[in-house]
C-alpha cells in the first residue's frame, strides 16, 4: 500500500493506493480542511484511523507547497516565497 499527499494551506488531500501489476489503484481517498487541525501529523492519523482496509505501512510521500510550509511550520522550501 502507499499513502500519497497533496498537503496545503487550505486542504489536505490524502489517498491509499494499491499497486496491482503495473497500474496503481485508488483504494480511499480524503480530503480534510488545513485549518482544522494542529499539524500534519494528526490530518495523517485521522487519515489512517478511517481507512477501510487494514495496512502496514513504514513510508509515506506527501507534497506540499511552499506557502503551506512557511504557514504551519516555518519552512522555506527553495526559497518560493
């Protein structure tokens, strides 16, 4: 299974993918309001406490923009500001 992220200052969307054969299939999919939540961390928890399926999962790749990075956490990423 593989979690993939599209995280931002007004949404976090989150998927679970399986891959089968050479293709990767939706399994869930969320989208949850930034604003909401304290920190990336817990929109992830949530994420995975509401999957339908059970996974062991040990990585994650997640995007984020820049803007979301100097909002919550203070981070410059390659200087897009």
């Amino acid at each position: 299974m593989i979690v993939a992220g599209d995280i931002g200052g007004t949404k976090c969307s989150l998927a679970l993918f399986e891959l089968q054969e050479d293709r990767l299939i939706s399994k869930f999919e969320s989208t949850y309001p930034s604003r909401r939540y304290p920190g990336l961390e817990v929109v992830v928890a949530r994420f995975l406490s509401e999957k339908p399926v059970r996974i062991h999962q040990d990585r994650i790749c997640l995007l984020y923009t820049s803007d979301a990075a100097d909002e919550l956490d203070g981070v410059d990423l390659g200087g897009r500001r």
